[in-house]
C-alpha cells in the first residue's frame, strides 16, 4: 500500500484527537530531533574540521569556503524530487535512506586529501542529505494540525542548537584525538560522526510510521480523528492556496517565502560554518575542546528561547511580528559582536544564535499552513532547496567581504545586511485576520 492509502473512515470519540496528538509528539518526535541534530552535526562540522585540514591539505580560505558551499549545490538540485519520491513512498524507507547514505559519505570526508576530493564530497553529501529536512516538515503535517505545528516545528528546531551545543564539544574532542592509530583528528571526526547516522538511519526503518492510518500504536478512534481533522485542514489548504504541483512553481507568495528563508540561511551558515573560528580568535587558542565548550554556550541560549518562542508566536497568532522580532535579532547580534570585548561578543553571538534558531520555525509555519496536498511536496521542498543556497552564498559572502574590505568585521555586517532585509520581508507577508 501506498503512504498516500487511506483505509475506511472509523468514528472518532471526543478526546482522542489530543490523545493521538499527544501519543504521536510522544513517540515521533524525539527521534525526528535526534536525526536533525546528526544532520546538522554532519553538514556543519566542516567548520571544526577547518584549522586542522587547511594546516594538513594547504586548501586556501577561499576554496575552504568554496567547498563548505559546495553542499548546497547537490542539495539543492535533488530536494524536490527527494520530496515528490518521500510522498509517494513514505517516509520510514526514505529517511532511512537518506541517513544511511548521508551517514556513509560524510565519514568518507575523512579520505579527502586535496581541492578536488573536498568539493566532490562536498556535493555528494548535499546529494545524499537532499530531502531530508523537506521530507521531516511535510512529514509533520502528514501527523500534526495546524493548532499543534508550530509547537512541534518548535520542538523539531531542537536538533539545531543540540547539534552544535553538544556536537561542539564533541567535534573538539576528537579533534584532540590527532595521531590515535594513525589518523588525524579531523578524521576521526568525520569516521565517528558519520557512522553514528548511518546506525541511526538503519534505526529509523522501524522507529516512524508513515501516516497516522498506518499507525498501530494508535486506536482505531484516533487513527480516525488525526486523519478526519489533517484531511478537513488540507482541503482548506487546497482552497486558499496553489491546487496542483505546476501552480506552485508560478505562485509569487512561494518566491515571497522563498526570499526569506535564503536570507535566513545566510545567517544560519554564515554563523554556524565560522562560529568556531570566530570563538578562536576571541579567546586566543586553537579550536579544541575548550573553543568547543565556549561554542557550546550560545546554542544553550538558542535552545532555551526555543522551547517557548516560537510556541507562543503561534498561541498569539502573531507569527508575523514574532518571526521579525528573531530575525532583526541575528543582524543586531552580529553588529555588537563585531565591536565588542570578548565576553560581550559572546553574549551578543547568544542573541544572534537565539534569532537564528527561533526564526526557523516560526518561518515554516507560513508555507505548511498555505501549501496541501502534492503542491506540499513540492513546495516545501523547493523553497528549502532555492532557500539553502544561502548556505553556498554564506562562507562566500563572508569571504569577499573581509577581502574586500580588509578586515573580518566586514564580514559580519555582510550577515547582519542580510538578516536586516530578511526581517523586512518577514514585516511584508500577509497578516493573519486578526493579528499584528
């Protein structure tokens, strides 16, 4: 049977679309958070892995930057049929596979020895991850209403800071692992966090279900009353927003979304890739465990304004402003940072990691409410596909800003510019009847 498959309709009882919800955020996602934090751990360790490869490959800053974007270029090109192959298949054989693989050629970074072997498995890794994040955010909305998204992209979100509070300590640690059987730090790294997601991949075969009618763990009563309400709020959906897939890639509220999400991204990498780096200077060591430890502190802080945030801009339905309020936060972060002593600069990289980790899901409520059906599927993967090239732009940005104009603050008010636009862009999408 197909993931699409909808067996006969059963009567619900009152309570038992909060029981499935509640049984469904239970069970789902917790794993869904383990298996972000692994991505991003296994897309952003590049940056940890920095100092020690360019020391032991000679790769230049600019073809450093080059290949960390490079990701994006494979990612970005296999995202929406990724996306089109997980709707028709589901999602327990997909996400297994993405995992396996992804897990698989990260691990092989560790063999990469020059400029050439970097950037192809720079773009194998985009091609192998491609899918994967869409793939999770329409998988939510194969299982969650819209009263409970925001609350689950909220708690999904989690995987980001986690992988870099407590990947950051983790990469650092096995960077100091240099010369243990022969091999250098930055490959130990790789090997052990890329065999990790491939363990975790084999897991997620059996850990998710593909839809809630497929669900034995649920009732009968609420298997029908989670697919009764997701089936009356995608006909809503079908009626306010674009029908069919073709509508989607013509419809100028998705280059709206679109615009967004890429700027956002732009703060994301061009912080995540070089946050290391950037802690290293300030505290005057070379990234280890220590610089891992600092690095640590400002995702601990994204990860508490995450757990209420990006909830209360949904129970508000003020999602608009609230989403403003955490992008204006990156750009305002990165500003102080540029100038300011080292503890300052920490507490202030705090309000842009906080900005950056809250934005993200509160951005994705708007498509996810607006898109249904197959137009879902395609949408949300091509907006998280044109929008991640941002993660390509970033490290180049940053690149030719210090070049430029000969200092790293430029740099950061290259981010800060972007995330400026972005919230301004955010302050422009159409209001909710009744908010702000």
């Amino acid at each position: 049977m197909s993931a699409t498959a909808t067996p006969g309709i059963t009567a619900a009882a009152p309570g038992d679309l909060d029981s499935a919800v509640a049984k469904a955020r239970a069970r789902l996602v917790p794993f869904l958070i383990l298996m972000y934090t692994l991505a991003f751990l296994d897309r952003s360790n590049v940056g940890f892995a920095k100092q020690a490869f360019q020391a032991d490959t000679g790769l230049s800053d600019s073809a450093f930057a080059l290949g960390a974007g490079l990701f994006f270029v494979g990612y970005a090109l296999f995202e929406v049929p990724s996306n089109l192959i997980l709707h028709r298949v589901g999602a327990r054989w997909w996400m297994a596979r993405i995992m396996i693989t992804w897990g698989l050629v990260s691990a092989a970074t560790m063999f990469a020895h020059g400029e050439t072997s970097f950037y192809i498995l720079r773009v194998l890794l985009g091609i192998a991850e491609a899918g994967f994040f869409p793939g999770v955010i329409l998988f939510v909305t194969f299982w969650f209403p819209r009263r409970t998204r925001g609350r689950i992209l909220g708690l999904f979100y989690f995987g980001y800071p986690l992988s870099l509070m407590f990947g950051s300590p983790l990469s650092g640690l096995l960077l100091d692992f240099d010369g243990a059987f022969g091999l250098r730090g930055w490959q130990w790294m790789y090997l052990i966090e890329g065999i990790v997601a491939s363990i975790v991949g084999i897991v997620a075969y059996w850990a998710l279900s593909d839809r809630p009618e497929q669900a034995t763990w649920l009732s009968p009563g609420e298997r029908a009353a989670i697919a009764q309400e997701l089936a009356s709020e995608d006909r809503a959906k079908r009626h306010e927003g674009p029908a069919s897939l073709s509508k989607v890639f013509t419809d100028p509220r998705m280059l709206h979304f679109t615009l967004i999400y890429f700027l956002l991204q732009i703060g994301s990498y061009g912080v995540a890739f070089y946050l290391p780096t950037q802690v290293s200077a300030l505290l005057g060591v070379k990234v280890g465990l220590e610089v891992g430890l600092v690095s640590a502190i400002p995702w601990a802080v994204a990860l508490a304004v995450m757990f209420f945030w990006p909830d209360l801009a949904v129970k508000t339905g003020n999602e608009r402003l609230f989403g403003f309020v955490s992008v204006l936060a990156i750009g305002v972060g990165l500003v102080i940072a540029a100038h300011a002593s080292p503890a300052i600069a920490i507490a202030a990289l705090c309000l842009t990691t906080a900005g950056i980790a809250s934005a993200q899901p509160i951005f994705w409520t708007f498509p996810t409410n607006y898109l249904g059906g197959i137009a879902a599927a395609g949408g949300i993967a091509a907006i998280n596909s044109v929008g991640n090239l941002g993660g390509f732009f970033a490290p180049n940005l940053r690149v030719w800003a210090e070049h430029q104009f000969g200092t790293p603050v430029a740099s950061l008010y290259a981010l800060a510019i972007a995330a400026a636009f972005g919230a301004g862009l955010v302050l422009l999408l159409p209001r909710r009847r009744g908010t702000v």
